[in-house]
C-alpha cells in the first residue's frame, strides 16, 4: 500500500477503507494493508472517543456536575415511569449581586455548592439538573403530604446555609416551586414543569424575597 494510502488513513478514512477492502478482494492482504488497517481503527476509535467526552460535557454542567436540560429530561421521565413523581423548580435569589461584588469566582463556587446539595438531597429518590443561568430542577419520588413538607423544610435549609468562599462567606436564598407529574409521559412533565415555575416566581415574590 502506498504512501499516499496511509496518508488518507488520517485525512480520510473513509477512503482508505475501501482501497484497503479493495487490495484484499485481490488477493492475499499485504503486512502493509494490514498495518493501515490498524492505523485507521486507532483513527476510528480516537473519533469515537472524542464524539464520547464532546457529548458528556454537553450533558453536564462543568460547574455543578448536575446533568444539563435534555439528560435531565431522559433521567426524570424514568423517575416518573416508576410511580408517581413531583418536580421541583429552584431559583436563587440575590445571586446576581454575589457575581457583582465578588466576581464570577465566588458566583461559581455558589452555583457548584447548591448542584451538590441538591444532588445529595434527591440522592436515592430522584434526581438534580441545572437548566441555565441560577436555575436548578429536581425530580424525585412523590412521598406523603407531611413527609415531603417536611424534605422541603431541610432542602431550604440545606440551600440557605452561608457557602465558604476564598475567606468569605457567601448567602444566598432560594425560591422553590413544586407540582405533581400528572402521568408518566414527556408531556405530563413538561405540564408539572410549568406550574412548578409559576408556584416558583410566586414564592420569589414573598415579602422579604427578591
């Protein structure tokens, strides 16, 4: 096989391929056709693995961790395959100001404390997401009336606790609405998702919340 062969091994694999296919269909592989063979799948196999990590940074945040929008959205509908689910929208309140004051730094360090909290706090029962920006959802398992007041009370306190930050200590609120998935399809969800966001800016507007 040529030189020229092998340089379209790289280039083009594609190409290659099917010169190489052609020189077996005439006989006996030569060493050098079967060498460019493995050169193009060690080509084939880096593509793969770069298309693999491009499309796992595409559904993670880098900040948070948390799976970004449309992973999310695959992970919640089988959390709502399984039984009955609520959603939950999460906005941070006086979050802007902390990015103003303290830099984009101090807004990361935020944003990557409260993906780890709600991460832990939906551990085993659902799951957290970062839809953009400071807004966060979380699906997990519908439970009681009394208990899941109860896990909302712990998740305002675990989200409102200060967050250490180059020696400083940052405070931000959170604004949370919540709604039932009313069925186990993408557009049920799409509905809880919704009024999650109203009950969500309603909750952003209470006295004292900005």
């Amino acid at each position: 096989m040529t030189a020229s062969t092998a340089v379209r091994a790289v280039i083009d694999p594609a190409s290659a391929l099917v010169a190489a296919r052609a020189e077996i269909e005439n006989g006996a592989p030569s060493v050098g056709v079967l060498a460019q063979l493995t050169q193009l799948t060690e080509v084939l196999l880096s593509q793969v693995e770069n298309l693999a990590e491009q499309l796992t940074e595409a559904r993670t945040c880098p900040v948070t961790q948390l799976p970004t929008r449309a992973a999310w959205n695959a992970l919640a509908e089988e959390v709502c395959a399984s039984g009955p689910a609520v959603v939950l929208l999460i906005d941070l309140n006086d979050f802007k100001p902390i990015n103003d004051k303290h830099g984009h730094d101090a807004g990361d360090a935020v944003l990557a404390a409260t993906g780890e909290r709600l991460r832990t706090w939906a551990n085993g029962r659902g799951y957290a997401g970062r839809l953009g920006g400071d807004e966060f959802v979380v699906v997990v398992r519908d439970e009681s009336s009394i208990a899941m007041v109860m896990n909302i009370l712990d998740l305002r306190t675990r989200l409102h606790a200060p967050i250490s930050h180059d020696g400083i200590s940052l405070s931000v609120r959170a604004a949370i609405g919540m709604a039932p998935v009313p069925g186990n399809t993408a557009e049920a969800l799409s509905r809880a998702m919704s009024r999650a966001d109203r009950r969500m800016y309603r909750d952003k507007g209470r006295p004292g919340r900005r």
